[in-house]
C-alpha cells in the first residue's frame, strides 16, 4: 500500500508526529520550493533541533545523504536515508515576520515559515520562542571562503525528495516556506508522507 | 580610569549583566584561546542569542567588526565595535561533555563550555537547554566549497581582543575554552573588562 500523501498549500505548515523508525519524505512537487523543518523529542519538548550540535557532530555544513540531524541533548534525531536534490540548508534561521520588514523593507504583514511553525506548533505547547533554527530542506544558501551569504532558488526539480528516518518519537513542524526570495519569486505546496514501521519493514522484504 | 580586568580561569566561565550601551571587551591574555559567548535579554531570557538570525540578517558567517549579533526576536543584542584578531566561529555548537566522549572518545567527564556556561547562568535561572549556540570568539573554523569543517588552531596573538557594545540589557555567559581541538592542545585563562556608559563616554570626550 501507498503510503497517503499529504498536502501542505503554498505558504502554510503542518506539524504531526512520528514514531522511533518511521520514514518521513518531504517531497517538492512542482520544484525550486523550500520546506522548513523543525525536530522536538515527543516525549519532552525541551530537547530540540540543533543547527550547532549538528554542524559540529556531522563536521559538515551541508547535510544530505549519511548524515544525522542531532538535538541541543547531543543525540540523534534523524538520519537522512536519500537526498534526490542533495542541497539543503542549515544556517538560516526560518523567515519571520520580521525577515520581510527588516530585509525586504515590507509595509505590511507577510506570511513566513516561523509564523507557519508557530501556528501549528502552538497546539503542542510550544511557543515561538522555542522555535529553533529550521533544516531547511531544498533551500539554496550559496557562500563563499569570505563566509558571504545569498539565498538562490533552489535547484529542486518536480519530484525531488528527501526521506529521513526516526531515530526517536519525534514532534515535527513542516513548511511550505512564504519567502519570494527562496524559491525564485514562487509560492508552491510541499507534500509529505510518513512510513510507519511496519509499512517499511513490509517493503524491505518485499 | 582604566576599567577592572576580570580573570576567566583556563577551562572556566563566568556570567554578568550589562546595561544599554556597556562595551565588553574579551581580550585572549595569552593568544590561541577561545572563548564562547552567550547571550539574553536581561529582562526576560526568553529572548536570547540566535545564530540563524544572525547569519540572515548579517548575510555572512564571519562576523567581526561592524557586524551586530541578533536575537530570536529580530533584534539587535550587541554590536561588534573592534575585532583585533577578526576570525571568530558562529556555526558549532559549545563543546560539551558529549562533544567529547562522542568526538575525542573520552572516557572520563572533560571540562565543557556548555558545562561552564550551565553552571554559571543556573543562578540567573537558565536550564542547560536554554542555552544557544554561542558566538566562538577567537575560535578559528575553516570550511570548503563543500562546506566541510575543520577546526584550527586560533590565529589571535596575546593580547588580541574583540570590543562589543550592548544593544539592550544583557545577561552573558562567558567561557575560557576546555576544548584541546579548539585552542591548539592548551588550557589558558580569558580576561574581559566592562565599561559603563559613563566612562566610555569621557573617553570618546577626552
């Protein structure tokens, strides 16, 4: 069986949990659109994502295939198992309301990942404070050894996935990201859809 | 009149206030030290030091002088005034007791920044998972194309220091490094001093 696949529209989020083992994939269906993702232990939300943790333990800046995502408790919360883009970002914090303002001198309220994640997390307790410093799955952050930043489309094409593994229960928040300048001037849906254990395991023998 | 020097003892930390405007200035006494830096509004510590933010407002990963170093919330916590040395590490996480037994594969318990910061910033109310990745003065990460990372040796000489003005009430954690990698195999103190508003102006006057 197919595993259902779900819709996140254009410029909105989701959030949902996962079991110990279960594969998520984040799918980018139409191209060149960004999905912020945040990680919270399910069983106590003070253990979250960490951009820090990550980038020392993988001693790497750009996750894809192989590599972990590891929590602020210096534990594994997921494991990348394929990468069909193969260009993520962990560097930039999700955009926020004052992303637009600050940066794009924006007069008036614009939608962003962070409010996308605040939205949905807020149901679970968490609130915007708490919200980390997001895997930005597809989202093309170029630099150079000067450590120069600028964010370009991404080079997602229809299709284009990413499938990670649990390595705990895992609280997760998920965007279709709002931001004109990470996605080539586009707003796009994002699909998901989550394996659970046995569905998987099912596979593998099949 | 020359301010107090405060003495950080080698694999040590401390914490303190500072108001609107103080300048602190971390100076490496002995050259090729570390030293991890966090940060929170002093009134309400939910808002503290953002390296995501940080990153995307600055749209640069080397932050040295006339950089600021931003909050969760979008705000400005502390300008960097002077940096004598110029390399310092915004992307790896404080070393912790982990860092060492998953990295080094230590056996026994290591002195760690994050431990010195916990155990600093637990007076002031602040849990160990409260606290951010730090802004890595003097630490010296070097990373490719690839964006693989490496961590070198600091290039700061004795006497170095980076002069930092607060933007907003602040409480900071402050540590001496306990990291081998970090400071080329050595343990060596960190020395900072305050300058209240008071007396920084009489010295732009005089």
């Amino acid at each position: 069986m197919k595993p259902l696949v779900n819709i996140i529209q254009k410029q909105s989020g989701a959030a949902f949990t996962l079991k110990k083992n279960d594969i998520l994939t984040v799918i980018d269906p139409m191209g060149e659109q960004v999905s912020d993702m945040v990680l919270f232990n399910a069983e106590d939300h003070k253990e979250k994502l960490s951009s820090g943790k990550s980038l020392d333990f993988e001693e790497c800046m750009l996750l894809t295939k192989g590599h972990y995502l590891w929590s602020n408790r210096s534990r594994k919360m997921i494991e990348i198992l394929e990468d069909t883009n193969g260009r993520n970002d962990f560097l930039l914090a999700p955009c926020s309301p004052e992303t637009f303002k600050i940066m794009y001198n924006y007069k008036e309220e614009h939608p962003s990942c962070l409010g996308n994640l605040q939205q949905h997390l807020k149901p679970f307790g968490i609130g915007v404070d708490d919200i980390p410093t997001a895997f930005n799955i597809f989202m093309n952050v170029q630099f150079d050894l000067n450590g120069k930043l600028s964010v370009h489309p991404p080079t997602s094409k229809a299709g284009d996935y990413i499938r990670l593994q649990a390595q705990m229960d895992l609280l997760v928040g998920l965007t279709a990201c709002s931001a004109e300048d990470s996605n080539g001037g586009t707003f796009k849906p994002i699909h998901y859809h989550i394996e659970t254990e046995p569905q998987h395991i099912k596979r593998k023998r099949s």
